[in-house]
C-alpha cells in the first residue's frame, strides 16, 4: 500500500500547482459553508442570550392591556405575598447614534432572575457593590457592558445623552458589567434602575411587564391570575421569546436560505478540486493497474490520499470560514441592532455543529469526489484505463441518468410541498432538491448548448472560439461540476434578488395603497412601542384647524399580548375616503365597511389570517379591558407591515371595549390647494407648545419605510461576495485544471503558429464561455427558486403573500457576475498556459 | 447591635448572590459613605409613641423582635420579626415632582424573619429585601413593614404579622414595662469616637397572644417579646470581630439584657454593656466589667464555623448566676454573612433564689 | 532532383542546446552549424535522445538555443522576439509528428483551416484550399470527421495537409512514420515526395530509419551532440 500511495502521491508532489488548487477549492468550499454557518449561529445565539439576558430565567410574564400594565398590579401582588416576580421597564434608546435596549429594573427583585456580572465582582473588589447600589442612589445612572463602553469610549463615572424619541437624558455610566470578551448577551443592553428607565421612556406609573418564576406549584399561577385585573394577564415566557424571535425570523431565513446554497455550493466546489485529482492520474493508475494493483488497493489508496489531502483543506477553510464569519457576523448584527433587536456584533462563536458540518460536507464530499471516479478508473481494463477519453464518454453515458434523478427530485419536491401546509423545514428541503436537481442537470445543459455556442463563437473570435467551447463539452466531467457549482451560486443571486425585488415592488405598492392621508401625525411611541397618552385631545382640535387641513382621521395603536404572540391592534376612525387605504384580498369592501362601522367586527392582516388560520366570518379572541370578547373576522387585507399581522377595529368599539379614547396618530387630508410643506410648517409649530409629535408627509414615510426595508436586506450584499468567491474558485480550478491537461494541445498550437495572446485569447474565451453557461442556465433556476422563496419559504415563514416580479436588473447583473467573475479566474490560468513554450509535450501520446 | 447584619446582607445578598463572601466585606461598609447623614452624638429627650416611628435623616434604623412562645400543651416556639432601615444616600427631602416615578428612593430596607419549632427541632427562617418607596416597604407613623410583613403599634401595644410559604405569625403585643433607655438616656455609644454611637431603646417585656401556623396546623400561643429600637449613622470600628447580644426574661419579674462586643483576639470591647430592668421598669446600667461570661460548650455549624452553644453569665454586684442553653443548637441564619439568632432557656440563682428565664441570643462573627 | 543548389534554406551556425537533469547540465546540442539548400530532403538520424527533436524545436523556433544562430530563408530567426517568430513560423514552417498532434476539439477540415486562419486567409479561399489539399492527401471525403475517428494513417495524411496547407518553404517532420505500419509509412513518404518537392521545399526528417535516410538527399546524425554527414554511408 506504501509503494501505490507514493505512486500516486509523487505526482502530486511533483505537481504542487494541482495540489494547492485542491486543497485551495476545499478550503474555500469549506470556509463558505462555515462562515454562512457562523453568521446564522451567532446571530440565533447572540439574540438567544440577549434574550436570556433580557427576560432570564422567568417561566411566565404578566403583560398588560392595550393601555399597558399599570405599576399596581405588581405592588399589589407582592403586598398579596406573591413574591417571585420583578417588575420591569423596558425600551429602546439611541447613544451616538446606536440603539441600546434599556432595562430598567428593580435591584430587590431581581436576584433570583437575572445575573448581572458586575465589575469588581470577583475577591476584593469593592466598588461593584458600590455600582450596583448606586443605582438607587445616582439619579440616571446605568450600569452598560465593557464593550459597549469601549465602542461608545464611556468609563465608569462618565457623562452621556441617551436620546428617546426626541427627547434627550443625561445619563451617567456608574459601572461596567461583564469584560471585553463575553457580554453573557448584555451588550447592547443598559441596565438602570426601574425608576429612571420610568421616567426616560415616559412610563411613570407603569411597567412593561412583570417577570414571573412558577415552579410545579399550579396554585401559584391560580393564585396570581385571581390577583390581576380583567386585561392584565400571566403568559408563558416561552411565548414572548418566541415571538421576539420571531422578530429575527427573517433574517434566519434568509440566511438559512443562504446557509443551504452555500452547503451546495462549497459540496461542488470540493467535489470538483477532488474528482480532478483521481482523474488527472488515470494515466498513472493505469499503468498500477497493468503492473497488477488490485482495485481495492488502487481505491483504498485514492480514499486515503484524498482524506489527508481533504483534512488539510478542512482545517485551512475552517479558520478562512472563521475569519469570512467574523465579516458576516458584524454585517449581520449591525443589522439586526438596527431592526429588530439590540444584538451584540463581532463575537463569532464556532460552534460544535458549524465544524461538525464543516468537516463532515468536507470528508463526505471528498470521499465520494474520490471514490466515484476512482472506481470508474480502474472498472476498466488497464490499457483502457490509459485512454483519456474513456472518461469523457462515460460522463455522456450517464447525462441521461443525471436527468432522470432531477426529474426524480424534482417531483419529490412537489410530492412534499404538496402534502406540508406550513411546515418551514419541508420547504428549505424542498427548495433544496430543486437546485440539487439542477446541479444534476448542469451537465446536459452544457452539452445541449454547446453546439449553439460553438457556432456562436466561431463566428465571434475563429476557430479558436469553437475550440473554447467544444473543450468545455469535451472535458465535460470537469467543466460540467464547475459549471454546477456557479449555476447554484448565481442562481442564489437570482432567487434571492427575485424574492426581494418582488417583496419590495409589493411593499412599494402597499405602502402608496395604504399611505391614504396627505400627512401624519403621531406621538412618539415609547417603551414597548406604547404611547401612553396620544395627542392631547386640545391639540388635536388646533391641529384640525391648520389652514390647508381638510379632514383628519385619528388612530390608537396598541400592542396585545396573548398566548399566541403580541398582535398589533389599530383603532381607526374611518374618514370617508380611508377606506380605500385597505387592499382586501377576501371580502367585499361593499359589505365590510357597513359591518366595521357599526363596530360588528374586525379587519385582519392577510399574515394573521394565514398564521392562525383564520377565514372571513371566523371570530377571534381579544383580551379586552372588560376580560375575553370574541370578535368576528369582516375581512382580510393585504399588509407587510408586521410578522405575526395585525388587527384593525373600529375606534369606537375600540373604546368600548378597552376604555381608553386616546389617539395616537392622525391621518390628516389636505385640501386640494394647500402646500404641504407650509402645512407641515405650520403643524409643527402648533404641535411644539404641546408635546413632541412625528410630523410626516406620505412621501417622507413611504420613503422612510423603503429604507428600512433596505437595510433590513443589507445582508444580501452578502450573497453577492460569496457568489462571486465561490464562482471564481470553481472557474479558476476548471480552467486550471484545463490548461494543465491541455498542456499537449496548447503546444500542438503553439507549434502551429499560434501567438502566446492568441492562447491566452481561447482561454478567456472558454471561461467566459463557462461563466456565460452557468449564468444562463442560472437564470431559470434563480426564478424557480425565488418562486419558492416567494411562495413557500416567505409564506411559510411569515404569511405575506407577495406578487411575483422578476427584475430584469437583477438577472443582467446576475448573469454579468457569472461572467465577469468566470473571466477573473481565467486570468492566471491564461497567463499560466503560455509562461513556457511546453516543447516535450509535443512527442508524448 | 444588629448593623453589621443589616449593612452587611444587604450589600453583599444583592450583588454578591453567587458568591461566597470573605470578611473582607467589612470594606464595603466603610464604602456608604456617611456623609450627609445625622449622627447619634448628645443625649436627646425621647417621646413617644413618635420615637416608636421611623428616623429619617439617620442612616440607618431597627425594629428587632425576638420572642418565646407556648402553644397548646406546652409546645414552645421561639420566634424574630426584624425589620432594617438602611439610608444608601441621604434622602432628598425635595417634593417629588411631577412626572417623578414612585420608585425613586435611594432607602432600602430589609427584614428577617424566623420560627423556632422545639418539639420538631426546627428552624425556619426567611429573608427579604425592598426598596423603601412607601408602598411595597416603609414606615407610616408607627407602623413598619415590607411587603406582607408588618409591625406596627395597635390602641395598648403592637400587632406583628408575617408569613411566608406555610409559615405564619399573628401576634398582640401587650406592653407591660415603659420602655426602656439603654446607654446614657438612649445614647449607646459603641466605641471612643464621638458619634460612633446609636439611639437604642427596648421595650423588654411584652406579653404577646396570638397564633402560629406551621405546614397547615395553626397553634395558639402565648409568651413573652423583646422589641429592640436603634437607631444612627456610624459604623463599629475595625477592632470588633462580632458580638455576643442577650436579652433575657427572668421569672422573678426582671429583664436582662447585655451585649459582649468582641475584640479581634476574642476578648470583650470595653464598650460592652448592657441593662438590667427590674419588674417596675427601672433601669440598672451594667458596664463590661459588671458581667463575667463563661462559654460552656460549643456547637458546630454544619456550614462552617463554631459557635458558643451554653454559657454561664453572672452578675456579681447583683448576686446573679445564670445557665444559658439554646432550645435547640441550630437556629442558624443561612443569609449572608451567616449569624446565629435564637430561642434559650435560663436557669439559676440570684442570691439565694432559683430563677429560671427564658431568653433570646444573638452570636455573630463566628461562621467560617 | 535538387532545384537550387546556390540557395541556403537552414542556415545553423555554432548552435548549442543543454538542459538541467537532475541539477547536472546535459548538453544535447554542441556547437552545431550546418546549411541546408532550399529544396533538399535531409534526413537526421540519432538515438532516442541525441537531440534531433531539440534541433527540430530549435530550427522552427518553438524553442531558443543557447548560443548560436538559425537563419531560415535568410531571417535570423533566434533574434527574433516570441510574437515575431510565432507568426514567421505559423508563414515559413510546417511541422509532421509522430503522434499526429491533430487538435480533437476541431474537424479534419477546421484542423487545417485553423492554420489558415492564423495567418489570416479569407474565409472563401481558406474553404477552398483546404478542400484541395485534402483531396491531395486522400481524404476529402472525410472533412467533417473529428480526429478521433480516424485511422493512424488517416490522421498522419490529415497533418501532412495541415503541415503543408500554407505552402511552407521548410517542413520538419519528427519520426512522421514512427506510429505507422510499412505500407501505411510507405503512402506518407510518397505523400510528402509529391507534394514537397513541386514547391520546392525543404524537408528536415528526424528518424530512426536507415529506409526512410536512404530516400534523403543528404543524411546526417547526431552523436554526443555533434552533427556527423553519414551521407556517403547511405548512398
């Protein structure tokens, strides 16, 4: 075995370029699939712990009604002798521009829920105790993690501004908690006492909500629940973390989107660089074969060689992947801070499984990158073994076969869409076999084009060009797993562009749909998005009376917490024309109105209606301030605007049902000669005496809104980069692998006559050729995928219903990137083909 | 004597909750500052039932009741009820503002609460701490509580309440002695620093009725309680390692009440001192070198550390020699730092009478 | 036979070759000068590696000596620079091997018009030469077939086409009947007789066999990389 190994392995030595470039493809296809790997494991994890951090070890929360939870219920129960909750107040502030979650605490309640790992905690430390106190001691003062402090350049006694909603708060930094390395999730979290975070985010008097610890005593929920009012109520925690994470759910799909091509891709890539080491040596092994190597041996020594040479290449892309993650990571949590949560960035966390499936995607690829062709080498008798087109042959033979089995996984894919209704998991798989299946196909495209392309090319650069192309048909076995590997990753490009191109046409569509009113008013939002006291009802009437105002309609919007997640509730006075704000997908809006004023029902959200099922005439249960009311469903509406949805109702029956008549917003209509700009002016500065009011015209929210969304897909970008890395390893690796086997044939024409250009000329053109191929042939798998991701991924995920839209920008660019990235990579192999006139390989067979 | 409990839980349960604590916490004490507080330095006139209320401006307060009781066939139960006041800053004596949260009060305040269950050679005990924002802990005019608990002055005594899983207290207190000033008019200095002193007085004998409930049964129960009141600013110095603090009700009529501060190597602090209450109410004052204590036997905590488990105390001027021997050797607080709080019983002469009594220690400064 | 005796075609000139093998320097070609007339058929005879493909490589320019100097119909071409001497060579030389070295992504009738196309001929007149030369050779039938469907003899004809479609004034020819059985080599040699001679080109032929030398003008070998003249030995 020693003797077959060194055999085959001398070659290798003797020829590091091929070597590197395997070890190179697996590293990279490695890297890839980690790194996406990581960014989607840190983000869960640093969004997990933030969570923990944030609610810790409660088992249930009390949460309160539409007009919040009023500090009483909590004194109230601790009086009664219920003793383990602790209050909190919670919301979201700015520093330098970075948001901050602030928690804002009771210190005596809090031990057995949260562990605050102060500074100076450890033996001998005295001025922890001293932090923590001061709490109660210093007016305004936090307590912030030691990487928020260093990022913002805050040490323990200085100054700083917190901003919430337009208003500013010193704040002093009285200690830092935790150490530059591991944040136990808090970063990105303030902690300060209850009182000041009462009084920052404008929630005097109330809590956000009460953390509850049950044990297996069921009398203490009993006897809690008989404590509370009719619209307080004691939820499980394991349902408001789910609907927080929920919150982070689009990223997770789109990056466990992303983390499913990347597996693909980098499996490719790794299948390529090694699958080209076996064949490479068909002649050597050969010659084993004839000098009577049994096929066991010859195999078992190929597995060998390729899991040394694939342990190598696992454990560079393992660190590459590291690093690549690390980028991702501050990408992706740079993102998530903005959006959705206050999530720590840069902490990358190699988790167990991301090596697991680093090293496993790694061998098993390898393994049958190796066997296969290993077995296909020496299935022939020796002499046969020595032919190179042998090989080529049988890759045709089985093109029929390829077909079949993505036939075959294709209609799986359906059989499984068809029988999972909202199954997530069933989905990703589904999606998955459809670009497995086109990855199978890849090969019979090439072969099917090819004839088009060559005459296509002769006609552009000569016969060189026809060459070009019938060397990518005729090294099919090698060109035909690169062109597969950028098929998948341009065809991310395309699916993933398609879906948000799509859903962004869609939004842009709602958004002028629903954005009715000329200009909008609105009190900030505080904690918990809950804005206490609305427009003062005085100002309201001044408001009205702006010249150029028309007509206005209010809004209350409130937050409910049930047992199956927060629902946003709006309370609209309809004005006669607002109606037309809504794009009902079921109902008639000639029946639904009449029913809506007359406070006979609700509206819902397309999202809520698909997520708890519901249809027209179902009722649905609201905790109401006079305890559970059914309510019945009058019609479904088109809506991006939240994951779980939201419901509309009628403000009066908003008020009869919840007490509480405070508006929250305006929809104000202009008339038809006023100039919005002097109106909004003139809003401002009636509004100013009062209170601080968001003041926006349509298009400044319709414009706000597309940005958000923008950035929310910022992470895309992503996409792109690694698209284009992965198609410029597989490119280059083919082209190289090429060139090197071609070595004879660029010498027969060179000894032709041709010029060191004119090769370099037919190399770019057969990687252009390649990229061209697979980004052709991507464009109807990124459609079939983005479909996929429109209608089942996005739908499953979070219920909106988004029109399909196919942006030709982003198919041209896709197909630009196939190409551009194709003709990168065939720049060394150009280059490397001509560098010495190749002089004995002209006599060689 | 209880403020090296107070200062001293409080700081370290809430921020040092998982873990263990050394001596070295004494530092943190010195760390309040005491700046900005009133302080405990000249005799003052104490009226009452106001004396009985809080007093702000001081840094720190006390109502400490400790007590013995029979149920039902003689079953005794031991029992304390304490409630800390500690000032973290000085309060702001500012209006509240508008739009101020109720929250805001940089007073905490913290209470233990024990039951001592002979027959079932039981301990149980609890404890709690709250901000002091007048609704969930504070003082209102005589009353005091935290959360559920409470001690507040009824029409001819006190009514203490407190309950915790399924242990409860109910208890009238009859007041039966005046109270009584200790130290100099009610000015007990600890040490030769002016001001390192507190405003202490007792109300040492108050017949108590009412009811504990233990795991469902509820007893009638009758006894006596000790009430101690302090209250001032300043620490005790470094010299002290901890204290030995008793309060006995002896059977002819007399209290006795005496606390042995303990210097480092273990030998008495010459501020030691103590009273002695005759049945009418009048007060002897006892100085250190008036009362010989002798240690007879030791119990070992099964959480470290050993305490003194029987002592022999004598009053020589007085003709008073006294056994004292715990009901039951674990009536250990398991807070931090740890101390041993319980119920004894007495047993001796003075001059050629048998007494017997029956009493509450305090030993703090021995767990390890 | 010999057309124009007065006109040198090869001139070589103290031509020395060596190669790094296994860090000692082997010289292959020493000092080398010889002139071959325009027209004649020079044989080259020399053991596997004395070094007559080294002197085939360095007459057509694929590769460089290390000193001295080839001319060939006058130009010098050793000074010339790699595009210079690609597109000279591509004008001036056709090349026969062994092994064919027919290219397998192209037809029989792209494999010769590729030449063609290098030196940039026009469609029209490349179509119509290549049909006629490979109706010299035998195989106009065969156009359109690709390299791998042909017999060794088949695809020796279509490099001889290949080799002289462009009319060269030198043709080197490296063992052209090397692979061939006799009667197969025997249709080559007449081949290359009948078209080589009418253009009144130079024949260069590498080879093992006394048979195919004794068919030369002139024969010469190569021995410890000097050039001997075995003509009189032959005739």
């Amino acid at each position: 075995m020693g003797n077959i190994l060194k055999a085959l392995s001398s070659y290798l030595f003797r020829h590091p370029g091929q070597l590197a470039l395997a070890i190179i493809g697996l590293a990279v296809g490695i890297a890839v699939i980690v790194a996406v790997d990581i960014a989607n494991e840190s983000a869960r994890k640093s969004f997990d712990s933030s969570l923990t951090a944030v609610t810790g070890d409660a088992t249930h929360q009390i949460i309160g009604g539409a007009t919040g939870l009023d500090e009483s219920v909590y004194i109230d129960l601790r009086l009664g002798g219920i003793r383990t909750i602790a209050p909190i107040v919670e919301g979201v502030v700015r520093i330098e521009g970075e948001t901050y979650q602030l928690l804002g605490i009771d210190i005596f309640a809090e031990t057995s829920f949260r562990d605050y790992q102060v500074e100076g905690s450890g033996s001998g430390g005295s001025s922890g105790a001293g932090g923590v106190f001061s709490l109660l001691t210093e007016d305004n003062g936090v307590l912030m993690m030691r990487r928020s402090a260093a990022r913002l350049g805050l040490k323990t006694g200085d100054p700083f501004t917190a901003r919430v909603f337009g208003a500013e708060h010193q704040g002093i930094v009285l200690s830092l908690m935790g150490d530059e390395e591991s944040s136990n999730g808090l970063d990105r979290v303030l902690i300060t006492d209850i009182s000041v975070a009462q009084e920052w985010l404008g929630l005097v008097g109330k809590l956000s909500r009460i953390d509850v610890m049950i044990g297996d005593e069921d009398n203490l929920r009993a006897s809690i629940e008989a404590k509370l009012p009719p619209d307080v109520q004691l939820l499980n925690a394991e349902r408001r973390n789910n609907s927080l994470q929920e919150m982070s759910s689009g990223f997770n799909t789109s990056l466990t989107a992303m983390s499913l091509f990347a597996l693909l891709v980098g499996v490719f890539l790794i299948y390529n660089c090694m699958s080209f080491m076996v064949l490479q040596r068909r002649p050597i092994i050969g010659v084993l074969r004839a000098l009577g190597v049994t096929r066991e041996q010859l195999v078992a020594a190929l597995i060998i060689e390729g899991l040394v040479i694939a342990t190598i290449g696992v454990l560079i892309g393992l660190f590459t992947g590291k690093f690549l993650g690390e980028q991702l990571v501050s990408l992706v949590s740079g993102n998530l801070s903005d959006h959705y949560y206050s999530v720590r960035g840069g902490e990358v966390t190699l988790a167990a499984t991301t090596i697991l499936k680093g090293v496993v995607a790694g061998l098993l690829a390898t393994l049958i990158a190796v066997v296969v062709p290993a077995i296909e080498a020496v299935s022939y008798p020796p002499r046969l073994t020595l032919v190179r087109s042998v090989v080529e042959e049988s890759v045709h033979n089985i093109l029929g076969w390829l077909a079949l089995a993505a036939g075959l996984l294709v209609i799986v894919a359906g059989v499984v869409l068809t029988f999972t209704d909202v199954n997530l998991i069933a989905g990703f798989f589904a999606l998955f076999l459809v670009i497995v299946s086109s990855a199978l196909l890849a090969p019979l495209v090439v072969k099917l084009m090819t004839p088009l392309l060559t005459i296509i090319m002769g006609y552009a650069v000569g016969l060189p060009g026809r060459i070009a192309v019938r060397g990518i048909l005729k090294s099919l076995s090698r060109t035909g797993v690169a062109i597969a590997a950028l098929t998948i990753a341009v065809a991310e490009i395309v699916g993933m562009g398609v879906m948000i191109g799509s859903f962004r046409e869609n939004v842009e569509d709602w958004l002028i749909t629903s954005l009715h009113s000329d200009i909008y008013v609105a009190a900030p939002a505080r904690g918990g998005g809950l804005s206490l006291n609305g427009i003062d009802p005085e100002l309201i009437t001044k408001l009205s009376q702006v010249n150029g105002v028309s007509h206005y309609s209010g809004a209350r919007g409130v937050k409910l917490e049930t047992e199956n997640g927060s629902i946003q509730l709006r309370a609209v006075d309809m004005s006669p024309d607002g109606g037309n704000a809504y794009d009902f997908l079921m109902g008639y809006p000639a029946e639904i109105w009449p029913a809506f004023n007359a406070g006979e029902g609700v509206i819902i959200t397309d999202p809520y209606a698909y997520n708890f099922g519901l249809n027209i005439g179902d009722s649905l249960t609201l905790p109401t301030k006079l305890g559970s009311r059914e309510f019945k469903v009058l019609g479904i509406y088109r809506d991006y605007n939240a994951n779980q949805g939201s419901i509309t109702i009628n403000r009066s029956a908003y008020i009869t049902y919840w007490q509480d008549e405070v508006i929250s917003s305006l929809g104000i209509y202009l008339r038809e000669d006023a100039d919005e700009v002097a109106v909004i002016d003139q809003l401002n500065a009636v509004g100013a005496p009062y209170q601080a009011l968001i003041i926006g015209s349509n298009k400044q929210i319709r414009e706000m809104s597309l940005r958000v969304f923008d950035r929310t897909f910022i992470i895309t970008n992503v996409l792109y980069w690694l698209a284009m890395i992965v198609a410029f390893v597989g490119v280059l690796a083919a082209a190289l692998a090429l060139s090197l086997e071609r070595g004879k044939e660029i010498a027969i024409l060179r000894a032709l006559g041709m010029t060191r250009a004119q090769v370099s000329k037919l190399i770019v053109v057969q990687c252009g050729t390649m990229g061209l191929l697979a980004g052709l042939f991507a464009l109807p798998v990124g459609m079939i995928s983005g479909w996929l991701l429109i209608n089942v991924i996005n739908r499953r995920a979070f219920g909106w219903q988004i029109d399909m839209i196919i942006p030709i920008d982003t198919l041209l660019s896709a197909l630009a990137i196939a190409i551009v990235t194709a003709l990168i990579a065939a720049i060394y192999p150009a280059w490397y083909a001509t560098k010495s006139a190749p002089v004995s390989t002209l006599r060689e067979e | 004597m209880r403020i090296f409990i107070i200062l001293i839980v409080m700081l370290c349960n809430v921020a040092y909750a998982q873990q263990n604590v050394s001596s070295g916490r004494l530092d943190i004490l010195r760390d309040v500052a005491e700046v900005g507080f009133l302080r405990a330095t000249t005799v003052k006139p104490f009226t009452f039932p106001k004396d009985h209320g809080a007093h702000p401006g001081y840094r720190h307060e006390w109502w400490y009741s400790t007590g013995n009781l029979e149920g039902p066939e003689g079953r005794r139960f031991g029992y304390e009820l304490t409630f800390f006041r500690l000032a973290l800053a000085p309060e702001d004596k500012k209006q509240i503002e508008e739009n101020k949260s109720g929250w805001k009060t940089p007073v905490a305040f913290a209470a233990h609460f024990a039951v001592t269950d002979v027959e079932e050679e039981d301990f149980h005990f609890f404890d709690r701490y709250s901000r002091a924002d007048g609704r969930l802990a504070g003082t209102k005019g005589t009353r005091v509580w935290l959360e559920d608990w409470s001690l507040e002055q009824s029409e001819d005594g006190w009514v203490i309440k407190a309950s915790e899983g399924d242990i409860k207290l109910n208890l009238d207190l009859k007041q039966v002695k005046p109270p009584v000033l200790n130290g100099d008019q009610g000015l007990s200095r600890k040490s030769e620093a002016i001001g390192n002193a507190t405003y202490y007085y007792t109300l040492p004998r108050l017949q108590s009725t009412g009811s504990i409930e233990i795991s469902g049964e509820t007893f009638s129960v009758e006894g006596l309680t000790w009430l101690d009141r302090e209250w001032g600013t300043s620490a005790l110095s470094s010299d002290q390692q901890g204290w030995d603090w008793y309060a006995l009700h002896l059977s002819d009529g007399s209290d006795l009440m005496f606390y042995n501060l303990r210097n480092m190597d273990n030998s008495r602090h010459s501020y030691s001192a103590g009273s002695l209450i005759s049945p009418t109410g009048e007060k002897t004052s006892l100085k250190a070198e008036d009362v010989i204590i002798e240690v007879t036997d030791y119990w070992e905590s099964p959480l470290g550390g050993r305490y003194p488990s029987q002592w022999r105390l004598s009053i020589p001027n007085h003709g008073i020699n006294l056994n004292i021997k715990p009901v039951i050797n674990n009536q250990e607080l398991n807070t931090i730092p740890r101390y041993w709080e319980g119920a004894v019983d007495v047993i001796g002469q003075r001059g050629e009478d048998i007494i017997e009594g029956q009493g509450y220690v305090e030993l703090t400064g021995y767990s390890r | 036979m010999i057309s124009d005796k007065n006109t040198v075609s090869i001139h070589i000139k103290n031509l020395s070759k060596g190669y790094l093998e296994g860090g000692r320097q082997h010289q292959v070609l020493h000092d080398v000068s010889v002139d071959i007339l325009k027209g004649e058929t020079v044989a080259l005879l020399g053991r596997s590696g004395s070094g007559k493909s080294t002197l085939l490589n360095l007459i057509s320019g694929i590769d460089i000596p290390d000193s001295g100097e080839v001319q060939i119909e006058g130009k010098t071409i050793t000074s010339m620079k790699d595009r210079e001497r690609t597109i000279f060579r591509r004008e001036n030389i056709g090349f026969v091997y062994q092994f064919f070295n027919l290219i397998p992504t192209l037809n029989v009738g792209e494999n010769l018009r590729l030449v063609l196309e290098l030196c940039e001929l026009g469609k029209k007149d490349s179509m119509r030469q290549c049909e006629d030369m490979l109706d010299a050779v035998g195989l106009k039938d065969r156009i359109d077939s690709y390299p791998d469907t042909l017999s060794g003899g088949e695809q020796q004809r279509v490099a001889i086409a290949r080799a002289l479609i462009n009319q060269p004034c030198v043709v080197l020819a490296d063992e052209p009947t090397g692979n061939l059985d006799d009667y197969t080599a025997d249709i080559v040699w007449k081949l290359l007789d009948k078209l080589v001679r009418p253009i009144g080109g130079t024949i260069l032929l590498a080879t093992h066999s006394a048979d195919a030398a004794r068919r030369c003008d002139r024969v010469f070998e190569l021995v410890d990389g000097r050039l001997l003249d075995r003509t009189e030995s032959f005739k």
